[in-house]
C-alpha cells in the first residue's frame, strides 16, 4: 500500500513548481499562474480518482461509468483534463492550449465558476501573454511548469491524501508565502493567519450564522471565521474589487469544500452586489481587513467638456451607509466602517482592521465616530504590534462592533508589546490571541469592572471618559504604557568614566613612545 501524501509533501512541491517563475517573474503576477495550475490538477485528479470509483462499482462499464461522473461535483472536458494538457507540453501552442482548457472548464461548470452577473473566475487569466516572456521562454516555463505538477507528490487524488483538508492548506500555504514574496502588493490579497484568527476568535459566530467579508481579497479571513463557528452550518459571502483575486478566493473556497459560499467581483462602496432585492442583505457576522485609508474610494465624476457626469456620489448612496456622515474623499476607512455596520442584523457582531489615525482624526471622521459611540455600538478597540501585516509597517488596530453589546462600556487593549519578533514580519503568538481573546470575553460577560483591567495591558473605560476625551479613541489615553526610565546610579557612572580616563591616557602614553621612535629612524 502507497504511502499517502502529507501536507508537507504538497507544500514543498508546489512552493519547488515556483521555481519556473523566480528571478524572471515578479510573485504578485506569478502566483495566478502557479494557482490556477493547482486547482486544475486537483479537478483533474478528483475526477480520476471517481472515474476510478465508478469503472470498479460497474464492473469497468466505462459508458455507465460516464453517465454517472456526469452528476459528480465538477465536469472536466476531456480537453480541460490535465493529462490532456501535459501530454500537449511540446505543442508551441501551449498557452492557448491552456486558456481553451480552462474556458471549455468554466463552461462545463457554468453555475459554479462563473458569477452572477457572467464573469467567469478564468477570465482574468492568459497562460498566452507575453506577461510570462517571449514566445520560446514562455512555452519553456509552461511545459517546465506541467512537469513539476506532474511530479507524484502532486498526486492530489482525495484517496492518495492523507486528510481532507491538505488541499485548502496547501493553497493557503501559498498565498501566505507569496504575499512574503511580493511585498508591498501582497497587503491586497492577504491578511496574516495569526490577525485572521484573532478576529475570527473575537466575532465568533454561532452555528446557523451568515458571515461576510466585504474585502475579502483571497478569503483567508472568511474562512477563518467559518472555521471558528464549530460546525458546518454557517453560510460565506464576500466580495472583492479585484479580478484576479476575486478568482484566487472562489478557487480557495472550492479547495476548503465551501462550494456553497457566495463571492462576487466589484467595489462594495460603489457597487455592493451581496443584496436581496434592492438592499443590503444583512448578516450575523462582518469581518474585514480594508485597504488602509484609501484614496478616491467615492464620488465618481466623468468630465466631458462643460458637461459633468456623475456615476456615483456617496452624498447619495442608495442605501443610506453614510447617514452619519460622509468620510473625506482622501480616507476610506470610515466608508467600509459605515458599510459593515450597516449590513449586520440586529444582533450581529462585526470586527474590522483599521490604522490608528481612525481612532482619533477629526473632522467629519470625528462626528462618525461619535454618533457611533453613541450609538453603543462600538465595543472594543485592541491596538495590535507593528510590523504584522504584508506591505505596511505601521501598527493598526481591531474594532469590535455589537448590535446586542452587554454594558454600556468600552473595553480598550494595548497589545502592541505582545508579539514574537520574526525576520521579516512580527508575529501573534497562540498565547498573545489568548491573552486578548480572553480579556474581551471576560469583558462581553460583565466579569470587567470600570478602571485598570491589567496594567499597561487593558482599562475598561465608561460613556463619561468617552466623552471628556472628546470622543478621542487613541488608545494611551485610556491604557497608560508610560515606563519609567531605570534610575542612574550617579557614583558608578563616575567611577566609570574616570577608569575610561585612565585607560586613555596609558594607550596615549604608548602612542607617544612608538611615535618617538619612529622619529629616530
């Protein structure tokens, strides 16, 4: 009996399939590519591994054995198969090759790989563009690149596998390494395992929830939350603006057996699509993790001469998101803010990643932010370690939202000292999302009273504070981390110095003798 596939043996196979690209190819563009390879292989095999299934039930009838694949959970045409594609790796056609595979996929499976409003997820793919070289390098890299996924640790037939989950992991595996690769462009698309956990453990949902992510980029934080319910019974939305990452999150959500979860390609500010009828649909549980104070997120203007066409103002939302207050044009924090709150239920919960400047700039910011104090709907504010997240250093924060808050108190936490220091990026520990999960839940249970929770670390603050503080959220003004500095000891310091004096004048006396008799020669 074969020994069965680990998650480590997909992992190093599929990160060693990158080496195709490396050097020559930036990761932000590369992964697409390596990505929608795997998810292909992995339909490919699936189906095999039925196919397998059904020849043996029907005593190797291959008609029957075709009619019933026809009812499984994907199609692959014959010409989408990946043995198809391999056996085609010396064709000079190769990328057209694989752009008809993935097409003729898509067809096949209409209802599930393309959206509502008729994009397909392989859309915004081209295995044909001049992107990955000139004609002679790129038929190299793509037939280089069927090889290394041909390789027998890439056997991703559910029978080989050792666990059902090995397939979502290994494609979150990599995400998570190319967004280290790319950088600044990698804070698109992802947010770090440990913050997505954290947020999923704070907002958790109950079985029967509805979750959503507005900006999900590759979904990793949805799933989170989903897998933080417990149970199969929850149900996923999302929506992401951009095209190559909406396909990246409909793969992911595949890869994790979510087949049922819901995510559209558009803006959610300018053109939310997760409606029912003509309004918002409204869920028990919003997380997020938005473009940091984004520009131009609004109004939309088309000049033509004299003439002024607007497409889009947010003066006039359709759906009233912005009756606090519209946020400057420059700042978008507070359009997503507005736009999660607005889209919970009655009792949902939402919970948001936000740079610091939220809690505390002023101006129209400043007057959303306190109607939504004063709303009570604002539950806690944790300000995290710098350095977590891809593409920016600055520290940022999560806020809590609950529509059914317990008190009429607000709970603050400094953990910006709680972290392990990694190479590249800073890191949550398992113990510092305990530590802070805890405190919250303790607060959410009324365990908490007003004052210093634990010092330099959390203070439950009351509406008054809020408001003597001018609704100002900046966290030291409730959580003192002022550390003294250690007393100098006057006598030692002394001592010290003049032992350095003596030292000096020894080796300025040895100076002065070897000069001397270099002088004499």
């Amino acid at each position: 009996m074969m020994a069965k596939i680990t998650q480590k043996d997909i992992n190093d196979a599929v990160w060693k399939a990158c080496d195709t690209f490396r050097g020559s190819i930036d990761p932000s563009v590369y992964k697409d590519y390596v990505l929608t390879m795997l998810f292909l292989k992995y339909l490919s095999d699936v189906h095999d591994d039925k196919m397998e299934g059904y020849l043996k039930k029907y005593n190797g009838d291959a008609e029957r054995a075709k009619r019933a694949m026809q009812h499984e959970r994907f199609i692959v045409p014959e010409h989408s198969h990946f043995k198809f594609l391999f056996d085609s790796r010396n064709e000079a056609n190769i990328g057209e090759l694989i752009n008809i595979a993935l097409t003729d996929l898509e067809e096949a499976n209409r209802e599930k790989l393309y959206s509502e409003d008729g994009a397909g997820i392989f859309q915004n793919i081209d295995f044909n563009s001049s992107k990955l070289g000139e004609p002679k390098d790129k038929n190299q890299r793509l037939k280089t690149l069927l090889i290394d996924f041909k390789s027998d640790k890439l056997d991703l037939r559910p029978s080989h596998l050792d666990g059902n989950d090995i397939i979502g992991g290994a494609y979150m595996f990599l995400i998570e390494n190319f967004a280290s690769d790319a950088g600044k462009k990698a804070g698109e698309f992802f947010t770090p395992k440990e913050v997505s956990t954290l947020i999923a453990k704070l907002t958790k949902s109950k079985p029967g929830s509805r979750i959503c992510d507005p900006t999900c980029g590759s979904a990793s934080l949805l799933i989170k939350a989903g897998e933080e319910v417990g149970s199969d019974n929850f149900s996923l939305f999302g929506q992401e603006a951009n095209g190559s990452t909406w396909a990246l999150a409909v793969m992911n959500m595949f890869l994790h057996g979510f087949d049922n979860a819901t995510i559209r390609w558009g803006d959610t500010i300018r053109n939310p699509k997760l409606k029912e009828g003509d309004t918002l649909m409204k869920f028990d549980t919003v997380v997020a993790n938005p473009p940091f104070s984004l520009d131009k997120w609004g109004k939309v203007e088309d000049k033509d001469g004299e003439k002024t066409t607007v497409s889009y103002d947010p003066e006039s939302d359709k759906y009233n998101r912005f009756w606090r207050g519209v946020p400057p044009k420059s700042k978008g924090d507070w359009a997503f803010i507005s736009h999660m709150i607005e889209t919970l239920n009655e009792h949902g919960k939402a919970g948001v990643v936000v740079p610091h400047g939220v809690l505390f700039r002023g101006s129209s910011e400043g007057r959303i932010r306190q109607r939504t104090i004063e709303e009570n709907l604002l539950e806690a504010v944790i300000g995290l370690p710098a350095n977590l997240f891809f593409g920016t250093g600055i520290p940022a924060a999560i806020l809590i939202f609950n529509k059914q808050k317990s008190s009429n108190n607000f709970l603050f936490i400094d953990a910006s000292k709680q972290y392990e220091s990694a190479k590249n990026q800073n890191k949550l520990r398992a113990s510092d999302i305990e530590h802070i999960v805890k405190t919250y839940r303790d607060f959410t249970t009324g365990k908490l009273q007003p004052g210093v929770v634990e010092d330099k670390f959390s203070y439950v603050a009351t509406p008054g504070e809020i408001q003597e503080n001018d609704f100002n959220l900046n966290i030291p003004r409730y959580v003192d981390t002022f550390e003294e500095e250690a007393e100098v000891d006057i006598a030692a310091v002394q001592k010290e110095i003049e032992k350095l004096e003596d030292e000096l004048k020894t080796v300025q006396a040895e100076m002065d003798k070897y000069l001397k008799q270099i002088n004499a020669f």
